[in-house]
C-alpha cells in the first residue's frame, strides 16, 4: 500500500508522521524507491500543514479585526538574541 493512499487525520497526526519520515530518511539506510515514497509522503503532509496554519493564521486574523486579543505577528518579533 502506498503511503500516498493513507488519509491525513489532523494538523497533529501529520507533523508526527512528517518527523518521523524525516527521520528516517536522515538516517540514509533506505533503497532509493523507499525514499522517494517518504518523501513524496512528506511533501503532502508539509503542503497538508501548511495549509491547516494558513487556516489558523487566517481566524486570528479575523479575531484581531473584532478587537480581540492582539499579538505581534512572528514576522514582526524580536530577533533571538542576533545582532547583525
């Protein structure tokens, strides 16, 4: 069965299973065409996360525009500590 059949469940069960391919093919014992597989896999569940945060980003915004609560967007944070 290819991994591309299995359904995604949720944001959660997604960024495990995308950790968990990353693993592996970090760890570099696979043959060629089982790479490939994960890492097909892998781009659907990165491209199935992004979509589930652009959602989130999406209803907080909404929020925000009802004047509810307010944080700075992470593009706009302090830097980490790095002075350039």
């Amino acid at each position: 069965m290819s991994n591309a059949k299995i359904k995604i469940k949720d944001f959660e069960s997604a960024l495990t299973e995308l950790e968990a391919i990353v693993r592996q093919l970090e760890d570099g014992n696979l043959a060629l065409e089982k790479s490939l597989e994960l890492f097909e896999r892998g781009v659907e569940l990165s491209r199935f996360c992004h979509t589930r945060l652009e959602e989130a980003e999406q209803r907080v915004e909404i929020l925000n525009e009802r004047g509810e609560a307010h944080e700075a967007p992470a593009s706009q944070a302090a830097p980490s500590g790095k002075e350039s």
